[in-house]
C-alpha cells in the first residue's frame, strides 16, 4: 500500500486564513497532477479555515492528504464546540454539496473538521 501524501500549514485567527487554505489546496492539486480537483478542494479547505476563524478564533491547522482514491482535508481548531447544523449558504452546506464525505470529531485541545473528495 502506499503511504498518503500530506501537506500542512497552520493558520493565524485572522481573515487572511482563508486565502492560505485555498493556496494550501491548490498547491497540493497541482502537486499530485489532480487538477480537476483544485476548485471543490480550495472552496472546502477555505471554508473549513474561515469557520475556524470565525467560530473557534485559535490556531487551526490545515491538512490535506493524498490517499490511492481520494483526498482528505480537515481543520483542527482549539475549540471543542461541534459545528453547527448545515444552513442553505453556510459553509457546512458547502461541505455537504461538495464532498463525498464531511464529519467531525472531538480531538485533543479541540476538534477537526474533515472532509473527502474521491479522485474518481
């Protein structure tokens, strides 16, 4: 099996974080040649980073994984408050209609916020 590619940034609490997870997502697209995946994976990594900002207010880290059959991108924040019910226009409407998969989980300090494309 081969092992997932990862790449990881953290971000500051503040509005640029938006601009860094989309340039995050965009850069990993173009690193392992997935091209079509590049707008649906930059709108889901910014959304996760601007909930961050706007809900959890701490450092998030932001990762994107490369596995055989898909990509995986989650935010970890220092707040333990699950997100939110979907909303028509809010970003974890984004993550429903975007990703095949979205969840979140309680992690130590915090939580993370993850989603999956398939590479399909």
């Amino acid at each position: 099996m081969t092992r997932p590619r990862t790449l990881r940034a953290n971000l500051l609490p503040l509005p640029g974080a938006a601009r860094q997870a989309r340039d995050l997502a965009t850069e990993a697209c173009l690193l392992w040649s997935l091209p079509h995946l590049i707008v649906p994976i930059a709108l889901i990594a910014s959304e996760l980073a601007a909930n961050a900002v706007e809900h959890a207010g701490t450092m998030t880290t932001l990762t994107v994984t490369r596995h055989v059959d898909h990509l995986r991108v989650s935010a970890v924040d220092g707040s333990p408050v699950p997100p939110t019910e979907a909303r028509p226009g809010s970003g974890l409407a984004l993550l429903q209609a975007c990703a095949s998969q979205w969840g979140w989980r309680t992690v130590t300090g915090g939580k993370e916020v993850w989603a999956v494309l398939s590479t399909d």
